[in-house]
C-alpha cells in the first residue's frame, strides 16, 4: 500500500469511527468520566469523549503541566530539534471542556467508583487508565530511580531528555556514548536505534573521534536490516572506522550490572565491563504505578484487557489504554496509544448510551529518522477479529529496502509532519 492510500485508509477509520456521534443525548446527563494519565492515550480519549458527547462530564487527572513527547524527542538529543518544540500544555483540551486536575493519582476503588488523588478523590460512571510506563530497577543492579538521575533513561521525555542532550554536548571529543536495550517488550521497540543514529550524526559533525555502542539484550531488533544498511550508509558500520557499534546478548549484550561513580556497565555471560563517558541505561519495563496501585495488572506487570473494549479483565467500567495496555499485535507507541483512545472514547459514549458498539478499526505509524535527510519508517491497520484485535495484511508497510535518496528524504518530511498532526490531533 502506498502511503497516499494509507493516508486515505486512516482519516477514514477516524471518520468510521466518529460515525453516529453527532446527537447529544440527554440520558449521559451527569455521567462522569475520570481519565488517568495525559499522554497520547489519555488526552486524546478526554479530547474526543467531549467532542463526541458534551452532556458527559470529564476529568483529567495529570501529574504535569506539561507534556513533553518521547516521540521525536531523538531529535533534541541529535540537536536537530529546539527542546520546547517536544513541550505541549493541556489548554487546548480545556476549550473541549475536559476538567484538567494537575495531581497526582494514588488510589482506584472499583467497588464504589472513586480516584484518590493527593488532594481529593473523584467519582466516575466510567474510568479510562493510561498510566504510561514504569521501570523494573530491580534488573539492573546498581541502577535505581536516584542514579538515574545523574545516568539517565530518557526513556520518559522532559528532564531525562534534557540532561541526556547536555551530557553529549559536555563529552570530550574521543569519548564513548553507551546506549543499552533491555528485554522486550518495552515501549517504541526501534526508539533505541533511531536514538543510536541521531546521536552518531551529532558525532560525526562535532566530536569525530567519538564512538556509540549499543549493548543489546537479544539477538535482533525491529526493522533491524534498514537501520544496518542506514548505518552503513552514513556512518561507516562494519568498518574499522565505524561510529556505531552493536553487541547482540550473544556477543555479551546485556547489561546486568551499573557502576555510577566508575561509569561502568556489566554484562552478561561473563561480566564484561564496558566503560563510557556517557551512559544511557534503559531498563526493562512495565505498566506504569497507578496501574499496580488499582489491582489493573498480572503477573506480566502489563495490563489484561477486552481488546474489543479495553476494558479491564479485573475490574468493571475500567478501561486501559496506551502502552500499559495488553493490546499485541499492536505496538507500544504514541500513534498507537492515540488511535485506542479514539475508540475506546467512542466506547465508552456508546455504553453510556446503552447504544451497540461497531467494529472499530486501528492505526499506527511510526517514523524513525536517522540522519538529517533519511528516515525509514513502518505502519500498520488493524481490525477485531473473533474479539482479538489482528493486524490485516497487505495494510500500512514497512519502507523498502530499495528505497531511494529521495525517498528516505521525503520521509523525514514525513515524520515532522506526522509529529505536528499528531500532537494537534492529541492536545489541540
């Protein structure tokens, strides 16, 4: 499918899926809906529940004042893009009329339909969770959530993104940049290869005696032959001149083992040390901590849900969204998280109605830039199938092998403007 088409395809299930909305109905009249989490999964369902349905009441519980996208966020760390350019405020869901409470969550109560924030709790008809990620420090020893703040993730934008950009720009030219990948899954599975590339480019122009290592904990990563082959192309992969180097889990890739003050990782089989001058350690993951905090979880630390609703497998009238979501085939990612808030919002309207759901469909795209004019990018639709979301074939694409300069550049293109309508989509 070529991209034109899968344009056409996507505005097109937004619109199926808004279908019927249109009335006002005075039986949602005080029904409350309280969203959890302001990312692209939770502000995109508060944004559309209102605009479907402004007779139902809705809250959003978000910690921050401000959202800062992990998405493109690469791109700071490369210097390509101005920081407050990943940076978005909640005012634009006000004018919706979507309640925002700056607070953190700390409670859910199933039985009687509350959220306890640090200040006050809330009553809903309906729950939306969109938690986002948490980290398993535990698997890393020596690595917790205090020296990462000196050794960071970046795995959360905002002020990980920040420090992580000043630690390569205060890099001695010569140095060693170490990014480490933990075990799958974790959200944005080529997140840590477009970031590997992004930071070799700053690299080559400004520290060339500089080097990336990237320790991985298995043995291949996604869209793995276009990154290898863009490596190839822009930073001499496979040479003895290369800036990049990978190690697979095989060849001594996970890191088990973090030493701050030395600036050291350790890796499995054989405890190697690999010294760096400037460290990003990513660690495995799970849901995020309201999710375990309300019972939403199983021994997976991710979130069990009816893919058709999103509703929990534990609790009733609570629906999760977003990466904390067990919703495989699709991918943990902004797009992703975004196009289930889309139909779990229009869930939820229907159920307060007492209407019938249609079958929804669902979207992702996800653009990786690698070099300032080449980016690669996959995307994918998805349908409900015997209730089990299923990815349909010969929909979206991955980019071709073959591709051409031109290609590759206009992809970049591609990718800003994705990011500008996304983030629109989410926040405007």
């Amino acid at each position: 499918m070529n991209r034109r088409n899968f344009i056409k395809i996507t505005a097109g299930v937004t619109a199926a899926a808004m279908t019927g909305c249109t009335t006002i109905p005075t039986r949602t009249e005080n029904k409350r809906v309280v969203v959890i989490g302001g990312g692209a999964g939770g502000a995109t369902a508060a944004k559309y529940i209102r605009k479907t349905d402004q007779s139902i009441e809705v809250t959003l519980i978000e910690q921050n004042k401000h959202y800062y996208t992990c998405f493109l966020s690469n791109e700071v760390l490369g210097g390509w893009r101005n920081f407050d350019s990943i940076k978005f405020s909640y005012d634009g869901l006000k004018k919706y009329g979507v309640k925002v409470v700056h607070n953190r969550a700390t409670g859910i109560d199933p039985v009687n339909k509350l959220v306890t924030t640090q200040s006050g709790t809330f009553h809903y008809d309906r729950l939306i969770v969109s938690p986002g990620i948490d980290f398993k420090w535990e698997t890393i020893e020596g690595y917790n959530e205090s020296v990462a703040e000196k050794i960071p993730h970046a795995w959360n934008s905002g002020f990980q993104t920040a420090l992580l950009r000043k630690q390569l720009e205060a890099m001695k030219d010569g140095g060693r940049v170490i990014i480490t990948v933990p075990r799958r899954p974790f959200r944005c599975h080529p997140g840590p290869y477009g970031r590997a590339s992004v930071i070799a480019d700053y690299l080559k122009q400004h520290k060339p005696k500089s080097k990336v290592l990237i320790l991985e904990a298995s043995e291949k990563f996604a869209q793995q032959k276009l990154f290898i082959q863009a490596w190839k192309k822009l930073y001499g992969y496979g040479t003895d001149n290369s800036i990049i180097e990978w190690l697979p889990f095989s060849e001594g890739g996970e890191v088990i083992r973090v030493d701050a003050k030395k600036r050291t990782v350790y890796t499995e089989p054989f405890e190697d040390q690999h010294v760096g001058d400037v460290l990003n350690v990513i660690p495995q993951q799970k849901a995020g901590k309201i999710a375990f905090l309300g019972d939403l979880v199983d021994e997976t630390g991710w979130c069990p849900i009816n893919q058709k609703t999103f509703e929990s497998e534990r609790h009733k009238d609570i629906h999760i969204i977003g990466d904390a979501a067990i919703a495989s085939p699709m991918a943990r990612a902004a797009n992703a998280a975004n196009s289930q808030a889309k139909v779990c919002a229009l869930v939820i309207v229907k159920a307060l109605r007492g209407e019938e759901m249609v079958p929804p469909f669902f979207i992702n795209a996800c653009y990786s830039i690698l070099g300032k004019e080449y980016g690669i990018s996959v995307a994918a639709v998805y349908h409900l199938e015997d209730d089990k979301i299923k990815w349909i074939r010969g929909a979206g694409g991955i980019s071709p092998m073959d591709g051409s300069p031109e290609l590759r550049k206009r992809e970049v293109l591609y990718a800003h403007s994705w990011f500008k309508n996304l983030t629109y989509d989410i926040f405007g």
